[in-house]
C-alpha cells in the first residue's frame, strides 16, 4: 500500500507475525527509501545475518547496513544497532554489501576519534577486518569482480592497520612501474601507514613531483596520482604527516588549488596526529 500526497502517514497491520520472527521491509531494495525498525526487529535482522546471512537477500544485506549508516546520522538510531550488524561481516563474500560495509567502517573509524571507548570500537573493527582479509587470501578467481573485491578488502585493510595486510603491502612495494593497478591503492596507503622506510617515502614524493610536472603524466595518470595523495595521508608518522602538510602549501610545485585541498583533507581525516595538524 502507498501513502497518497495528502497522507501525513499511514499504518499497515501485519497479522500471524511472531515476536521472535523477523520483518524485512523493502525486499531487494525495491524502492528508493529508508527504513527504520524497532530495536526488537534490528536485533532479530542482526541474529538472522549472523546465523545465516545468505537468507537475506544481497542487495537487502547491503540496504540494512546503508540505511542504519543513515539512520545514524540523523540521530534515528543508536550506533550499537551499525556495530551489531557488521558482526556477521567475516562470513560474507558478496561485493555489493562489502562495500556498504566497508562505508560503515569508514563512517566509525572517522567519527569515533576522541570517543573514551575508541579504542574499544577500533579494535573490535580491526578483528572483524582481520577475518575479513584472511577468507580474501583465499580467494584466488581471475575473474574481474574477484579482482575488485580484494582490491576493495585490501584498501580498507590497509587503512584501519590489520598487520598482515601491512606487511604484505610493503613486500608488494617494488616501485611503481611493477605496481598492479588493481592493487596500487592498497598497496601505497599498506606501505605508508605500516613502515617508516625512508625509501618507500622519498620514491613516493619523487613520483608525485614528476607526476605534478608534467601535465600529460598527470592527464594519464590521473587514478595513480590520487592513490598516491590518498597514500600520504594514511601515514601515521607526524614527521611524515607534516612533510606532506608543507608539501601541499609548497610555492615551488605546481599543484592545482584542488590537489591542495584534497592533501588538505586526507591530512586531516589521517587519524588524531594529522586532525591536530590541520587545526
């Protein structure tokens, strides 16, 4: 049932539903809104997901945790209910709700900072991504969407610090011109966040500077380049950090004022370090 244009709201009754059955609204994502559920039902979806996630459908998986992530925003629901639902993350495989839960870390991660219980939350997000990495590996499928999802599982890795993801980006780091594409994003913010190698650094910069001096490189390159503006941000050295930080505001280096403001911004969302540096 829709509600007409002169409908302030409208109530359905959903008869022979048991307090312990779940409700899905909005099956595979029919219709382009949000839902909210009571706390009861967000448990009972959360159980269900941890039991066997595959019983709800994929682009439902992804819908629940993108609309919790909205929800949240707008102070519609507690924080605890996001937590709650990424607890079955280690046993799912499909991109699509990766990827909207890989947006709910990220959201977490950056809005936690400074929270007493950060430490808590950072380190029950970095066990979920541990297990996450350890079923990547061992996926080995050629096929584009395979690709995609290990890319996708080791950016994000990476960025949050799962130690074997680190240390598998800087053995990966050889220079660029042996870099897979599919993994340079990874691969650089790996390396920068997960060493203090001054070679790993200053190959880096020399690869920026060449890139910014010279327009077609940049024109081609243009995905390279920012993965590597992304990359120094995720370091967590504060030396490093304000290198970067003098770097974005250097007259010598013709940087477009956007480039600046990206440096800018990947500075200032690098952890507490880098927050501080920016204010």
């Amino acid at each position: 049932e829709w509600m007409t244009s002169t409908e302030a709201s409208k109530t359905i009754s959903i008869k022979s539903v048991k307090s312990e059955e779940w409700i899905l609204v909005n099956p595979h994502q029919f219709g382009y809104y949000r839902v909210n559920y009571d706390r009861s039902n967000w448990n009972l979806l959360t159980a269900a997901m941890n039991e066997n996630h595959q019983q709800i459908p994929l682009l439902s998986r992804a819908q629940l945790l993108d609309d919790a992530l909205a929800l949240v925003k707008d102070y519609h629901l507690q924080v605890e209910v996001l937590l709650d639902l990424l607890k079955y993350l280690p046993k799912e495989n499909d991109l699509v709700p990766l990827k909207s839960a890989f947006k709910v870390i990220r959201y977490l991660h950056r809005t936690l900072r400074g929270n007493d219980l950060y430490v808590n939350y950072y380190n029950h997000l970095v066990k979920l991504l541990e297990q996450v990495y350890d079923r990547m590996l061992l996926n080995s499928a050629d096929d584009h969407v395979s690709k995609l999802y290990r890319t996708e599982v080791r950016k994000i890795a990476c960025e949050l610090g799962v130690r074997k993801c680190l240390q598998d980006a800087i053995g990966m780091f050889e220079g660029f011109e042996l870099l897979d594409p599919d993994l340079r994003a990874a691969v650089i913010r790996g390396a920068m966040k997960g060493t203090e190698n001054y070679n790993i650094w200053t190959t880096t910069v020399r690869r920026m500077v060449y890139i910014v001096r010279n327009f077609e490189e940049k024109r081609i390159n243009a995905e390279e380049f920012e993965d590597i503006l992304y990359g120094f941000g995720c370091s967590v050295s504060e030396e490093r950090l304000e290198n970067y930080m003098l770097l974005s505001l250097s007259t010598t280096e013709t940087l477009e004022q956007i480039d600046r403001i990206k440096m800018f911004n990947y500075i200032a969302n690098s952890g507490v370090n880098g927050t501080n540096m920016a204010l």
